[in-house]
C-alpha cells in the first residue's frame, strides 16, 4: 500500500476567515481568546477536509507565518519586541507587524524583516541572528496543536521548518557567519524531536527546501553536521524539499541519516528516477506528485503511467503527497459557481487536489479498474481543455512565430530619442513626476463595486471616473507636478485590470492565497491564448490630457508583471505566454501613441521576482523577460517617451539585463537605501534617464524637503543630474490625499531648489 500525506494546507480560510478575525484582533474589535476560536475552527475544518489522507500535516497553522513560527518554537524572537505589560500574542505580532493589538501608534517596534519564500508569492518573516543569538526550546504552539489534532482523532505529522533552512532563510545583523550558530540550534531542536516523541509522534516532517538552492561546501556540510547529530532522536524524520530539483545536491539529499526524502516530482520530474535508484532501501521515498503551486486539475493517466513503474520497484516505501504545501492555491473550488462552466471543469484547488491525490494512491494500491469512474472523468476534463478552442487562438499562434529582433527595438539609440524628446516636452531639468496611482477613496472604490454588482449605469460609472480623473490632474497641476497621470482610480488592480480585458483570462471569486500576514491576493487564471480585442486604457489617459497642457503619461503593466502576478498555463512554456501578453501591451502602447500620448510608462514591478532559484537558470529567464519588454515597448517612434517602473531595491546582479530593457526612463525604490542602490547604476554606466524615489510611500510621515534634497544631491553624485528625475518610490493608491498632498509639496519644493 502506498502511504498519502500532505505537506500543509491553507490556513486563511475559504472565506478568508483568519485574515478578518486577525485584523479584527488587530483593530481590538476582537480579544486574543476570539481570535484562538476562529483558528481552532479553521484547523478542525481543514483536518477534516484531509481526513481522508493516512498523514495529515500538523502544526503548520500559522496566525501569521510559519518561519516566525519556528522562530518562536526556537526562542528567537528579536529583543525588542518583547513588551513586559503585553502578552506573547502581541510580542508575536511586533515581530511580525511592528504593533501589538494594544500598543499606541506612537510606539511603533521595528517590524522584522519581510521577503519572499523562494520563488513564490508568499512572503515570510526574516530570522534575525547575532553572534550572541542563544536558542530555548517553546514547543508550546506545536504540542498543543498537536494534542488538539489528536482529540479530533486526526492522524498527526508535524511540520517543522528543518535547522539548516531555518539558519538559511534568516540574516546575520551583525556581520557574523549565521552558519556558525547551528551547534547551539541543534540541541533545541533535538529537544522538540523528543517532546514529540514522548507526545507519540511517529513522524515528522522536517521541511529543508534550501536543498534546492545553489549551496556551497560549508552549507553543504551543515546539513550532514545537522541530521547525523539529529538522527539518534526517537521520530523518524521525511526530509522534505520542494520547489526544484536537488541537482548537486540530490546525493546529499539521499545519503542524509533520515527515515525519508520527499522530492517535488513536478520541479524536478527528471530526478525522479535517479532518486529511486540512489535512495537506500531502508528510506521511503515522498513523491510531489500534484501541482502545490497551480490550480489545474493533474493528468491523472498521464501521472500513472511514470508513477505505476516506480511503484512496482518501491511497493510500500512510496509515498504520494502534492509537490509542496498547497498554502499556494486556494482552498476550494465548489463554492465558484460564477466561473464559466468549462474553464471551471479544468480545475482543482486544494480540497481537490487532495482527492485526485487519493485517485492516485487507490489507483496504484488497488488498480486502475478500482477507479475507473474518476479516471475517466478526468480524461475528459483533460481533453476538453486540450481541445477547447477557447484555449488555442491560431491569429496568436501566428503572430508570436513571427516576431523578429527588429520588433524589439527602438528606432535610434536613447541619446537621439532623448534629444527629440526634450525637444517635444520640454522639461524642467530634474522634472517631477509620480508612479501612477492616486489615493484609491472610499467613494472610487464604492462606484467600482456598484458597477460591477450592475447598480451604476456604464455612463453614470464612466462619469464619476472621469470626475476623479479631472480631480487628480487639478490636484497635479496645483501641485506643479511636471509629467501627469490621470491616477488610476478605475484599476482595482494593475494586474487584474488588464487580465479582466484580454481574451484568455478567467477570474475567480474566492481564489484567494496568502501573500503575507492577512494579506491575500487573487491572482487571475490565464487559461487561453491572449487576445486584446480592444483598447485598455487609451480612453481614460486622453480624457486626462484633454484637461492639462502639461504632458499626461500613458499607465500599462508589463508583460512579465502580468505573467509572474498569475495562475499560469501548464501546457506551454512561461516564455510563450510572456511574449503573446507582450503583443497584446504592444497593441496597446502604440494605440496610445496614435492617439498623442507622448509618454507611456510600462510597470515591470514583478521582473525580478521571477528570477529562477538558481543562478545558472537567470539568463534564459532574464533573456525571454527583457525580450518580452522590448517586444511590448519599443515599436514607437523616437519621440514617444518609454517609461518604466520596478518597485525594488536590488539591481546589483540584474543591471545589465535592466539596461537591455532600453527604457527612456526608469523610475525604482531607493529612498530606503539612502540612494545607495544607485551604485549599481552608476558602475555599470547606466545610459539612460533614472527616478529614483525619494519618498517611502509606505509611510504616512511626510518627507522632509532637505533630506529630498540631500537624496538627490547623493543621487546626483552617481548619476549625471541631467538624467535624474524626482518622483516618489511607487504608487500612492494606499494613501490618503491628507497624505499625499504635503508630500508631494515638498518633493515638488526640493525639485525646484535643485533647479536654482
Ligand atoms: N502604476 C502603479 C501604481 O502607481 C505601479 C504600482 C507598483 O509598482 N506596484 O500604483
Ligand atoms: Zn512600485
């Protein structure tokens, strides 16, 4: 018999209940007992939806993140968020959020650090250690989780995030080697493997995806250190890895002391077979074997045919499970009756993925005939989307296959184009701008939805849209903001926006996934070639520039912003994708030029993070990215102004590919780094116009104009003043306009003292 498990499962809710009973508690609308009761609903509700499985996982609940979990679970919280008069509830939070439930705003902790959990949306809590960091053991969350799953008669294997990646996801603060702090983690963790041991815990899921990342040798020796010291502890451990193939680290992976290996079948399907044959054979081997990261029904027949051969040679050492945690789908697909009913039989969320996982497992244990049925429906939901002639538009086909070199480039090198430019546009030297977005009110969000519902009228919504707009562009205008922009209000989203209007995109109603805290986005399903059957934007941008003399900047997201912000197609590759939503921008960028919009801006705010997990893979990502860029950007005469904009402060290791890009004008993230990050620009030689934000639109404060005026004298002495502009870091769609107003005095103010 083949074993089935699960490596986590969503934890905010079908109906995003943690995230409101959180901000609820937040808001002190809830106390700390209420907001215990909604989770303890939730992981009795999504134990049950696993029951069916022979392990279900525990513990990898989380009120915010796991990571910060096991920081907690290892007594690594930072110093100072620990509140004497408080409980450890709003410590936890400090640490997660910078405020408690019950701490004045004035009294703000600094926030531990958020990035990105490998190459997916989700993002975690950084560790932060020092020299001195010293660990102790508080197995509390983990065992009472525990002991509740028991009294529900749930079958328990706890999840823990393994000591190595816990060390390799965490950053030093004091310039010390984090890797030397592994001899005084291990003992912690050698104590939490007993207790759940005495708890009688027979496994335990030991997370250590950095098995996936390029290592070096010291890293490398840190995982043997760690499971050979690790492996007198009394439960057997499943190394789980996932989210790549293991590559050179794939016999480290097997020869580890540990009862069992889970490797991500769907990111590294090439080694499964290598896996079976080096895994010793007292080991059992975890095979991902539906997608943990999309939301596309699995080829069940398909799947048998590689999985019935390894089967034969591992019998009961194989174990079936989804590639990864599905904390990266939503939960369930039964409650989307609004989505079309074909493209709705092409899916399966979490709820549904565990079953086509136990289609599986019976398939192999009692033969293919025992569920005949399910195999069948299966086949036909895989057909029906092969065959759909929704999903395959011959017109696309046609016009990727004939894009050229030439098709991605400008007509004259950028120093040509910026005198043309000038010449048209006549700018102030350091010209003002913004990102785009203006405060998103109560009332533009309020007209939306009623829209939507049907209750305004297209006529009566375009008229409160435009008021908006003509309210933005007055507001510019007294502002003495030199290139416009009518401020977004229609777009709930810069993603969403676009996938609503192309042909090939499905959206859902309660497909939401954690992105971090309470946070969740819905990312729009892309099941179909694109197709733009009309203009986006163009509308909306010359009602803007019928009201000002002053140039307004046409607003697009990019095409691999579009593409890294959705569920993507499985059946052909990311990169044909990106270059059929690079036509489909290009269609629009050169419908706004024809319509005398003089500067068009392209959003690339998510190119970095589709950055492959290994190093080596980045060229090819970055090749077909950029390319996708320029296919969208540069078919527009010399005097169009290309704009873009990438909410990040790392350029460092991707410049060269961002000067590729060869936009007029890129605006990006530095007020935080002290323009630090405009070193990376100035030793590469960058060519062209830069903005580097001067204000952190994440904050409410103000910006003072001296130090908007130090930044770009700091700017100015890496950059040639001549190519700066001055705008804030990002959109200002979060803020308020009692916000936005002063700060953008001031920039303004500092512009014009530079000029003088
Ligand atoms: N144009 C968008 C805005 O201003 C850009 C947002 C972003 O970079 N994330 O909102
Ligand atoms: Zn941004």
């Amino acid at each position: 018999m083949v074993t089935t498990h699960n490596l986590g499962f969503p934890r905010i809710g079908g109906q995003r209940e943690l995230k409101f009973a959180l901000e609820d508690y937040w808001a002190g609308r809830q106390t700390g007992h209420d907001l215990a009761i909604t989770a303890a609903d939730l992981r009795r509700r999504h134990w049950q939806q696993q029951a069916k499985l022979d392990f279900v996982p525990v513990g990898e609940f989380s009120l915010y993140d796991q990571v910060l979990d096991m920081s907690v679970t290892v007594g690594n919280l930072p110093a100072r968020v620990a509140n004497k008069d408080g409980s450890a509830l709003d410590d936890y939070f400090r640490a997660a959020r910078g405020r408690g439930a019950n701490d004045s705003p004035c009294c703000a902790t600094a926030a531990g650090e958020m990035t990105k959990w490998f190459d997916t949306n989700y993002h975690y809590i950084v560790p932060e250690f020092t020299a001195d960091t010293q660990f102790e053991l508080n197995p509390e969350r983990l065992l009472s989780q525990l002991a509740e799953a028991r009294e529900q008669g749930v079958s328990a294997k706890p999840v823990i995030i393994g000591p190595v990646t816990y060390l390799w996801l965490g950053k030093s603060t004091d310039g010390s080697n984090r890797l030397d702090l592994l001899e005084r983690l291990l003992p912690v963790y050698a104590q939490l493997l007993e207790a759940l041991a005495d708890a009688g815990v027979e496994w335990v899921q030991v997370d250590e995806p950095a098995l996936v990342t390029d290592l070096d040798a010291n890293w490398r020796y840190a995982f043997n250190l760690a499971y050979h010291q690790l492996k007198t502890n009394r439960p057997k451990l499943l190394l789980a890895t996932y989210f790549g193939e293991l590559r050179g680290n794939l016999q480290l992976a097997c020869e580890l002391p540990v009862a069992g290996v889970h490797l991500d079948a769907l990111s590294a399907p090439d080694e499964v077979n290598r896996i079976v044959d080096w895994l010793p054979s007292h080991k059992v081997l975890s095979l991902g074997v539906i997608n943990g990261r999309n939301i596309w029904k699995a080829d069940l027949a398909k799947t048998l045919e590689w999985l019935e051969p390894v089967h034969e040679k591992l019998g009961e050492r194989l174990w079936l499970a989804p590639s990864c945690s599905l904390l990266h789908v939503p939960v369930d697909l039964t409650p989307e009756q609004d989505l079309d009913g074909e493209i709705r039989e092409w899916l399966a969320f979490a709820v549904q993925k565990l079953d086509e996982l136990q289609m599986l497992a019976r398939a192999l244990n009692e033969g293919r005939l025992a569920v005949q049925g399910p195999l069948a429906a299966n086949k036909q939901s895989i057909e029906s989307r092969q065959r759909s002639t929704r999903v395959v538009n011959p017109v696309v086909r046609a016009a990727v296959a004939g894009i050229t070199a030439e098709q991605g480039k400008r007509q004259s090198p950028y120093t040509q184009r910026i005198a043309l430019q000038q010449t048209a546009l006549k700018l102030p030297a350091f010209p003002t701008t913004t990102i785009g977005s203006f405060p998103q009110t109560p009332e533009i969000r309020q007209a939306r939805l009623q829209y939507r519902k049907g209750e305004l009228t297209g006529p009566a919504y375009t008229q409160k849209m435009q008021a908006e707009i003509a309210h933005c562009i007055r507001e510019q205008e007294k502002l003495g903001l030199d290139v416009l922009v009518h401020g977004e209000p229609e777009r709930n989203d810069m993603v969403e926006y676009f996938g609503e209007q192309l042909d090939g995109y499905a959206f859902t109603r309660f497909g939401w996934v954690q992105s971090y805290g309470s946070r969740c986005v819905k990312p729009p399903i892309l099941f179909g070639d694109i197709h733009r059957p009309k203009a986006m934007t163009v509308e909306w941008t010359t009602y803007a520039q019928s009201l000002t003399d002053k140039p307004v900047k046409g607003m697009l997201t990019g095409p691999v912003t579009i593409l890294n912000w959705s569920f993507v197609r499985d059946d052909q590759p990311r990169k044909d994708s990106c270059l059929q939503l690079a036509l489909a921008i290009r269609d629009e960028v050169q419908d706004l030029e024809k319509a005398g919009v003089n500067i068009i801006q392209i959003d690339e705010a998510a190119l970095r993070e589709g950055l492959p997990l290994r190093q080596s893979d980045w060229e090819t990502y970055l090749d077909w990215a950029i390319n996708s860029f320029r296919v969208a950007a540069n078919d527009v005469a010399d005097s169009t102004q290309i704009h873009t904009h990438m909410c990040y402060s790392e350029f460092n290791d991707i410049i060269e590919a961002i000067a590729r890009m060869d936009a007029d004008v890129i605006t990006i993230e530095t007020s935080r780094s002290n323009m630090e990050l405009l070193d990376a620009f100035k030793n590469f030689e960058y060519p062209n116009d830069i903005g580097p934000g001067v204000y952190d639109i994440h904050s409410p404060n103000t910006p003072d104009r001296d130090h908007i005026i130090n930044l770009m004298k700091l700017a100015a002495e890496r950059i040639p003043p001549e190519r700066l502009w001055v705008n804030p870091d990002c959109g200002l769609k979060t803020r308020k306009w009692e916000e936005v107003t002063p700060a953008l005095q001031t920039m303004v103010a500092a512009a014009q003292a530079l000029r003088g």
